[in-house]
C-alpha cells in the first residue's frame, strides 16, 4: 500500500487517538529549558533512561535556566546524567550549548525566539534530529522531527529515502497547506509524537505491522 502524501497519514493517525495518555504536544515541558537538555540526553539511548537523568538534574535545580547548567562541574554533570549513557560526551556537549546559549542569546525566553537551524547545527554533538527537536518542543516553531521511527515506518509503506532531509520534506510538504503558520508547530509535534508512538506499539523487531493505519484510511 502507497500513500498518497504525509497529510494521509497524519489523518490516519489522528483517527487512532494515538497521543490520549500523553502530554498535548507529546514531549513532557514543551516549551521550556528542560526539553533542550532532553533532546540531546536522548540521543543513542532510550527515553526511559533519559528521564531518571532529568529527575537528576531537577532535585539539582539545572532545568531551571541555563546560566545555571553552563557553570555546572562536569564531573557532578556526568553523574546526574550517567543514566543516559555517553555521559561523558553529553555533559561537555550540554555545559558548551548551555554557556554559547546565554553568550549568544543572554537567556532561554530570546534563545527561543531567535535561534536559527543553523546555529544549533554549529554546535558539537548537535545534528539534524537534536536541532529539530529542539526547534519544535523547546521553541514552539513549525519544523518535523524526524528520526528511526518515521523511516521505519514509511518503509512499512514501500517508502525509501536517500536522506534525513528528504525524509523531512515529504514528512512536512503534505501536512503544511491544512495549518496556519500558528497552528503548524503543533502540527508537526503531534505528527511526530503520533509516529513515534505507533511504531512504539505496533512492531515486532524492526517490522512495523500498519494494518492499524490501513483501516482508517
């Protein structure tokens, strides 16, 4: 089965309900400090992991500002993020953007506002998953997350993409013309959210099973 275009499947999707028991716009405190610290915890690792590691750094008040997290030592760093894994690299990572954040942009509320792609794109350990997610959780602006599970999942429909941009692009080019500009950062955080949580539960090793889908379109 083909799909005619992402807006198919966003629709799809949406008639499954998939997001009942999760925040509204799926990441837990979009729109804050803490999501940016989430999107580069979670890279190679799993969510569960990553959120003991954000319960760690919230009883240490580092979630709160960024000021806070930049002048952090990266010894006491690593151990509260050592549950996700490469805490090494990640502690370094965070303490460098949290410190070039407020240099650039004195604080999260301009941060967000003004940060561009490829800013976040210039900083280490940041790459094209990390800055997305940054941009749509933590600054509320209209760009799609993609990630293993959207290309598993549009492979489930004969889909093939030669990169995590052509991907994108065919995720976002159907799903724009049924959002206003306020609407579509929403949008594209549920669209993702709604992936995410349909391969989570309907997939057996890497197969994703899409007859859940295929009856509701």
């Amino acid at each position: 089965m083909e799909l005619y275009d992402s807006w198919e499947l966003f629709s799809a999707l949406e008639k499954l309900k998939l997001l009942e028991d999760s925040p509204p716009l799926w990441w837990p405190s979009y729109g804050t400090f803490e999501v940016v610290v989430g999107a580069v915890l979670t890279q190679n690792t799993q969510w569960e992991r990553v959120q003991i590691s954000l319960d760690n750094l919230r009883s240490h008040d580092l979630l709160l500002d960024p000021a806070l997290l930049s002048q952090c030592h990266p010894e006491t760093l690593m151990e509260l993020i050592r549950p996700s894994g490469l805490f090494k690299a990640k502690a370094s990572n965070l303490i460098r953007l949290s410190h070039n954040l407020i240099e650039e942009f004195g604080d999260f509320e301009t941060f967000a506002l003004n940060v561009e792609r490829d800013w976040l794109l210039s900083q280490k350990g940041i790459g094209p998953e990390t800055a997305d997610s940054i941009l749509c959780y933590a600054c509320a602006r209209p760009a799609m997350v993609v990630d293993a599970y959207t290309a598993r999942l549009l492979n489930a429909f004969g889909y093939e993409f030669e990169s995590y941009d052509e991907l994108q692009e065919w995720c976002e080019a159907g799903v724009r013309d049924h959002f206003d500009t306020v609407q579509l950062p929403a949008a594209f955080a549920r669209f993702h959210g709604m992936i995410v949580e349909y391969v989570k539960k309907n997939s057996k090793g890497k197969m994703v099973n899409i007859e859940r889908i295929s009856s509701t379109i």
